[in-house]
C-alpha cells in the first residue's frame, strides 16, 4: 500500500512510502454572534491546498484581522528587545513582594499561634467523673472503689499506683479498674490525691497525646481533674499484658505468634519516635496490652507532668528495682535521666522483651536465680567485660533473631539499631505472614483449613457413601430392598396379602446321619459350602431367600415386587438348577459320598410381612407355606414335588415338562393330586450348575 493513490469512497486515497495516510482536514472557527463551530477553512494533503470557504472569515481573539505572528517580537526570552534601564516599578513591586511575603508568613505563624491556643482552650480531653457510667462490682470491692467503677482481671501498666489495683496473693491476677463512657468500655488509672496543676507543659502533653492515633499505640481518652475524682482514661484492652500471655504456660505461642507480636511492638514504637512524644521511657512487657483482636499495643507513654510514682517510690523497695529491669545501662549511670527515656534506651528495652518472649521464663531471666532485681540492675549498671544481660541459649531461636536481639542491648547506644531498620529485620523473619497481624494470620490460617477441609469432606463423603452402599447391599440380602428402605426411612411395614405365591422348600435326605458321623466344624463348613453353591445360582433368578434353618432351605419369588405368573417359572427353573447342581457337588470330608436333595413347591396365597423391630425378620404366613412344607417331606430324593396348583401355573407358561405322580396322602391335607417336575423343555446352557460343580470340587481338594 505504500507510494500508491487511489480513489476511495470518502475520496481520493494517498499513502506516502512511510505508510501514513495524508488526511484531509477542516478548520473550525467558532462565530461570536452564534456561538457556533463553522468550518471556515479545508486543507487538502493530497494537494498539499489550503483553501478558504466561501463568505467566511476567522475571527481570531483580541481584535486581530490576522493570526498572532509564530515568534513574539521580543522573542520568547525577550533577547530581541533588550533594555538595560531598570524601571522604578520593579523596585517598588520588589518591596511591595517582600512586604506581602513578610505579612503572610506572619500571618501564617499567628494563624498557627491562635490555633493552637484554640485548641489548648477547649478542652477535648476534658472528662466528667459522672459522664463515667458504672460497671457491675463484686460486693466486697464496691466500699473501696465506690460503685461507679469496676475492675477486670487483666494485667495494666507498670505506672498504675497502688490505690487503683487490687492483687489477689493466689493467683497473682492484678486488676485494673473499668468503667464505659460514651458507650465504650475504657480502663482508668487514679491518679494521686495530691492536686494537679493544669499549666501549659500539661496542657501541651494532653494535646499531644489526644491526637496521637495508631493501630499499635493505646488510644488517649481524656483525664479527669475534678478532685477528689482524678484519673485518666484510656483505651481498654482486655486479653491482658504481654507478661500476663507470656509467663501463663497454658497459651501455647507458635513462632508465627512471636514474630507477630515483636513486629507489633517495633511498628508501634517507630511511629512513636515519629511523632512529637519522641520517645517512651518505660517500655516493658507489663505496658504491652493486646486487644480483643489480638492486636498486641504500646501503652504507658507521654504525660511525664503526671509520672510522679518514681519519686514518692520506695527505693528499697521490690517494685522500684524490678521496673528498672528494662532500663538501659546508660540511664541507669545517668544522675539526672530524662524524664521520657531516649530512643537507644527504648531499643534496649525492646532487646529485654525479645528476650521474655523467645525464652518464656520471666523478665531478665539469668540462669542464677537467686539474683534480686537490685543486684540485676547494679550489675547492668556497672558495665562489667561482658556486660551483664540475660541468659540466652542457642538453640531456642533462629540465629537472626539471636543476632537482633544482642545488637538491641549493645552496651554502647551507637551501636543499637533503630526501630525503622527493626521493621526490615521483623518482617523477615515474619515473612510467612505478611501483614504481620496474629488475627490476620488466623484468618489466612482458617481460610486454609476450609479449603483443605473441603477436599477431606469430599473425601469423606465419598467413603461414607461407599460404605453406606455396602450397608444398604447386605442389608438387602437380609430383607427385600422395598422393605429395607422402608423401615431405613423410620417407615412401619404393613403386612400384605398376596393371591398366588409360589414357595420353594428343600431338604438334604440323610442330613442327620452326616451330621452325627461329622465333627461340628465340618457340618459347617459343609452347609456353607453347599448354601455359597446354592447363592451362585440363584442369583440368576427373580427370588427372595426367606430363611435357611440347618439344612433347610425355603424360598419365595422376589416379594414384594409382583411379577404375575412369572413367580413359578422362576421356582421352577431355579429348582432344577439346583437339583443338578447337588448332584456334581462334593462334600470336602466326605468326597465319596453324593448329598440327595428332596424339593417341594405349591403355589397360593400368603401375607407378607416384617416381625419385630431388633433383628426384623420377613416372614410368609399362610396355608401356602404348609403345604409346600408337606410337599417337600411327602417327596422322594432328587426329586422335585409340585403340587396341582402350581402345575396349572406352569402349564400357562408351557416352558416345563411335568410327570403326574398321582393321589398322595398328606397329614393334615387329606389326598392330593401331585406331579414331578422333570425339566425345562428349551435346553439351555447349564453355566450354573458348571460353575457350581467347579467350585465344589474346588472347596473338596481343598
């Protein structure tokens, strides 16, 4: 397509040898009395023709009658007009700029000033002891702490004074007071009787403190300062302190959880070194608290005006000595430490938490377990070669945490990491959990465990149904399927009646004697190995096995189902199956010997149904069911006896040779006209009887 031109149905078609088409444009002029786009121009590329439209002008901007020229006179840096007299209206726009720029950065500092001022004016951490809303108090703590305020079974900040927690001796749980204000349950902490001072340092810690937010820092709900009522109020966290979790032995802590709850504390104590607080000075595992969502926060910081536990603390005391476990060597040496700590001694204090939550065996643990916490800190302050730190073992972490861990409590500042580089450092290790969050991670966990349970459930439900379809098969074998599933469905049977039935009734002639020249373990094996015969063959058939007693066996055509006429055919032809299979058969014990079966059948009417409820049996009832039994012991061995009614059926189906026997006399039956059947007129292939006699003289070698 390239270089050729052609006319096409816009027009004529040219492509030049770059393969671009060259286009026809129109030029767009908008009329000022219309306000309309007009076309006012067309450029033709094939002619390279510009050409104006009839009676219309360009109405180009500012008065002009021509387009503005492509280069400005002056140039487009103004190099073509040069002027080298500086006017005296620069000079005044200068100082009238630097004027203005004055008045506006003033301006803008003032704004802040009384903005400030504003906000240090109203209050919003003010809260009223009555906004304070009551929680429900075990009788014997309400004269102590009034029935406004309640107390939790969790552990709270180090700083809490004595008068706000009770500590049960037996099971060391620390309490902390709670109440709900605004709808929200918060904790309290009561502050000391002595009258509190709202100056500006405070009121500028308050500030600070009401507009610090983050996920791993307690939230700062107000203060009190209503005497006798004086207290602060803060975020309440109620699965307890990080020392509480770590020293119960009965919360199992994966490292998945550890990682998680060291990146909690290194992200929430970077961003409050970020923020206008700067740096904690009292961070432990006992102001680690972790919510209900099992977010582990940083609590205990900023408001250093308040702090006065230190100096009403006993210095021979437990508790004084034991909260400067975490304290870092050169605070300890310092006469006069700053009231907030510094960051190095944070990341030392962060080094003796790694350490309580790698090893689980307490603060500062050393294997010398006789130490106090005095002669503890003493030791960490006297900077012994090595320095004095708790006791660590190799194999209880990875190397890197180990490494981490000793670089945080480096006897030199210089040498500890900050808490952004620790961030690094966390979440590596914690990179099977990439947000860090222990309920995050659980989430992930359990979202797994549907999954992989999906597939198990499948698998399972795929082996129960199996084995359900077992069930259902024996059971089957024991019942009628329609009958089975009736009484599976919690159905009761109802017995039925039907008009005509043909029953099968079987004898083993001589079975006594056998059984009396035999041991008990080979009568059974005998009638096992004659009924499995027996079941091979009639699985060919349209029957129902109603019971086998010893050797007797009784049968009927597949109740309930009705088949019509067909229920002797099928009697029959299974019957003289079974007839020739007996003869090839071979008793294991006795191979010489040949068993001699005697059947009888008669057909009528019978009811049907199902007896008892454990161990339900299906049982035939009727005069049908004596009959055949007399026609079986009133025949002759190897031989089967019909009776009149069941020839008439047979003769319908014309598939059957009958021999008249003639009047018998019966017990309880009087005479009656009886036939032998002979066999089945269409000769077909005994693959019964085969396999049957094959599998006799199988079981006989054996």
């Amino acid at each position: 397509m390239w270089n050729r031109t052609f006319q096409g149905i816009t027009g004529l078609v040219s492509i030049d040898s770059n393969g671009d088409r060259k286009a026809d444009y129109s030029l767009l002029d908008m009329n000022p009395k219309t306000g309309i786009f007009e076309v006012v121009a067309n450029y033709y590329g094939v002619k390279h023709q510009f050409v104006m439209e009839e009676n219309k002008t360009i109405h180009w901007s500012g008065g002009r009658m021509a387009p503005p020229p492509d280069t400005p006179p002056c140039g487009f840096d103004g190099s073509l007009c040069p002027d080298t007299a500086f006017p005296k209206y620069a000079i005044v726009s200068i100082v009238l700029s630097g004027a203005m720029l004055i008045m506006l950065i003033a301006s803008l500092f003032m704004y802040r000033h009384y903005k400030l001022e504003a906000e240090l004016a109203s209050m919003t951490w003010k809260i009223h002891w009555d906004d304070v809303l009551s929680t429900s108090l075990p009788r014997s703590t309400r004269g102590k702490f009034g029935s406004r305020i309640s107390m939790a079974r969790v552990s709270i900040p180090s700083n809490f004074s004595a008068d706000s927690v009770a500590v049960n001796a037996m099971s060391k749980q620390v309490f902390v007071r709670t109440g709900f204000y605004k709808g929200t349950v918060v904790a309290i902490k009561m502050l000391s009787g002595r009258k509190i001072d709202i100056n500006r340092a405070l009121l500028m810690e308050l500030k600070r403190m009401k507009d610090l937010h983050h996920d791993h820092l307690v939230r700062f709900i107000g203060m009190s300062a209503e005497p006798p009522h004086q207290a602060l109020f803060t975020e309440y966290c109620p699965k307890g302190s990080l020392q509480d979790i770590l020293e119960n032995d009965e919360i199992k802590l994966d490292w998945m959880f550890r990682y998680s709850l060291m990146h909690d504390i290194v992200k929430g104590m970077a961003y409050l070194h970020s923020s206008e607080i700067r740096s904690h000075g009292k961070l432990k595992s006992s102001n680690c608290v972790v919510d209900s969502r099992f977010v582990l926060k940083i609590t205990d910081f900023g408001l250093q005006t308040l702090d006065s536990d230190d100096e009403n603390q006993n210095l021979d005391s437990y508790v004084y000595w034991r909260r400067r476990l975490w304290t870092s060597p050169e605070l300890l040496r310092a006469p006069q430490p700053p009231p907030a700590g510094t960051q190095k001694g944070d990341v030392y204090s962060f080094a003796i938490i790694v350490q309580e939550i790698i090893m689980r065996k307490g603060s500062f643990f050393v294997h010398n377990e006789d130490l106090s916490p005095k002669e503890i800190v003493e030791n960490v302050r006297n900077g012994q070669k090595p320095p004095f730190r708790p006791a660590t073992e190799e194999d209880v972490a990875d190397e890197e945490v180990l490494q981490m861990m000793r670089r945080c409590w480096s006897e030199d500042p210089v040498d500890r990491p900050d808490f952004q580089a620790l961030k690094g450092i966390i979440r590596r290790l914690n990179k099977d959990n990439e947000s860090g969050n222990i309920l995050d991670n659980l989430l992930s966990r359990m979202e797994q465990y549907a999954n992989n349970l999906e597939a198990l459930v499948e698998e399972r439900t795929a082996d129960y149904l199996d084995e359900k379809r077992k069930c259902e098969e024996l059971l089957y074998q024991l019942l009628p399927k329609s009958v089975a599933s009736q009484l599976i469905a919690g159905k009761s049977v109802v017995a039925e009646h039907y008009d005509s039935v043909t029953i099968y009734f079987s004898d083993i002639v001589g079975f006594t004697a056998i059984s009396a020249e035999s041991t008990p373990m080979q009568v059974v094996d005998l009638l096992n190995d004659l009924y499995t015969c027996f079941d091979s063959i009639i699985e060919s058939f349209d029957v129902y096995k109603v019971e086998t007693i010893g050797d007797a066996y009784r049968w009927s055509p597949a109740l309930p189902m009705r088949n019509g006429a067909k229920h002797a055919g099928e009697i029959a032809g299974m019957s003289l199956k079974l007839l020739e299979a007996v003869q090839s058969f071979q008793i294991r014990h006795r191979p010489g010997q040949q068993l001699k079966l005697r059947i009888g059948l008669h057909t009528g009417p019978v009811v049907a149904g199902v007896v008892g409820l454990k161990m339900p049996r299906y049982c035939l009832f009727g005069d049908t069911v004596n009959t055949s039994s007399r026609m079986e012991s009133y025949g002759l061995p190897l031989r089967i006896h019909v009776s009149s009614t069941t020839k008439e059926v047979l003769d319908t189906l014309g598939a059957f040779q009958l021999d008249l026997r003639g009047e018998v006399e019966m017990k309880g039956k009087g005479k009656m006209v009886t036939y032998w059947l002979r066999h089945k007129k269409t000769d077909l292939i005994d693959i019964e009887g085969s396999t049957c006699a094959r599998l006799s003289m199988t079981l006989a070698s054996y």
